[in-house]
C-alpha cells in the first residue's frame, strides 16, 4: 500500500468523514422531501388557474381530469412518505451525533413540544401510517365557484373507520366538524 492509498484509507475512517457521510445521506432525504414538496405545490397552483380548472371540469374531459386526480393523489402520497422519511432519517442522524450529549434530550424535549403534542402534526404521521399502510384515500378536486377558492377533498368518514388512528389524530378527525 502506498502513501496516498494509507492517507486516503486514514481519511475515509476519520470521525468527520464518517459524520460527512452522514450529512450527505440526510442531505439526499431532504432534497426528496423538498422535491414532493415543490411537485406537489406546483400541481395544485397549477389548478387553480381559472383556464386550466374550467378546461379539466369540460364533461369531455373526464378523462383529464381524473388523470389530474390520480396525479394529485401519487404526488400528495410521496410527499408524505418522504415527510416520514425525513423524520425518521434526521431522527437516526440526531441520536448518532450526539448519544450521550445533554443537546440530545434538548432536541427530543423540543420535537415532543413541537410535534409530539400537536394533533395536526400527529394526524399527518398517522395519515402517512394509513397511505402507507392501509390504502390511499380518493382525493377529489372540488370545481371552484370563486376564484381562488379551490380545495382537494378526502372523505373524513372513510378515515375515522380506521382504528390505528393515536389519540391526538382521532381527536383532530373527530373536531373537523365534518
């Protein structure tokens, strides 16, 4: 072995190469979630041009329209399975970089006060859990009446007869007032 071989080999088992490593894997899952993010938005802003909702509801249309339902529901589907991705993979990042460091129970008391205890961020963990899981509820675009008042419709009864829904997500489902 010569010298730039044991270098490089000292190198690639150094601690911040390891850590390096690890910021880059994070850096990929981040850059997935952003993505669904952005393909998601852009689908729905999309949408609500008055040109391109009024064209998808033409009744010979059909079929493009419910082309642009399926659309929504896969991107809206890999949102949040990278949504949970992200989350577990920063989860796994955080407790490696810092075992045994008083910031580590600083984290998880802010993720517990943040997320923990919120029943709109639990809903969507479960949500994510029941697409994963269960199966991928039908999401239908409504025909805007006004202008700019477009919204995507789930059935809220067909998901409160899931029984894996945690306390904080039943709860939310069940103060929708639907």
């Amino acid at each position: 072995m010569d010298e730039i071989d044991k270098i490089r080999k000292k190198i690639h088992e150094s601690e911040g190469y390891k850590i390096r490593a690890k910021i880059d894997i994070l850096n990929i899952s981040f850059y997935v979630f952003k993505k669904n993010h952005t393909e998601l938005n852009s689908a729905i802003l999309t949408y609500r041009l008055p040109q391109v909702y009024i064209k998808l509801w033409d009744i010979r249309n059909r079929k493009k329209l419910y082309q642009f339902q399926k659309e929504i529901i896969r991107l809206f589907h890999n949102f949040l399975s990278s949504s949970g991705s992200l989350i577990d993979h920063t989860r796994i990042f955080i407790r490696e970089l810092y075992e045994n460091t008083d910031f580590l129970e600083e984290y998880r008391n802010e993720i517990k006060k943040e997320f923990e205890d919120s029943t709109l961020a639990q809903f969507i963990k479960d949500l994510r859990n029941y697409i994963l899981h269960k199966g991928i509820p039908l999401i239908k675009p409504n025909l805007p009446l006004e202008q700019n008042k477009v919204f995507f419709l789930i059935s809220v009864y067909k998901l409160q007869k899931w029984d894996k829904w945690s306390k904080k997500s039943r709860e939310y489902l069940n103060n929708l007032g639907i």
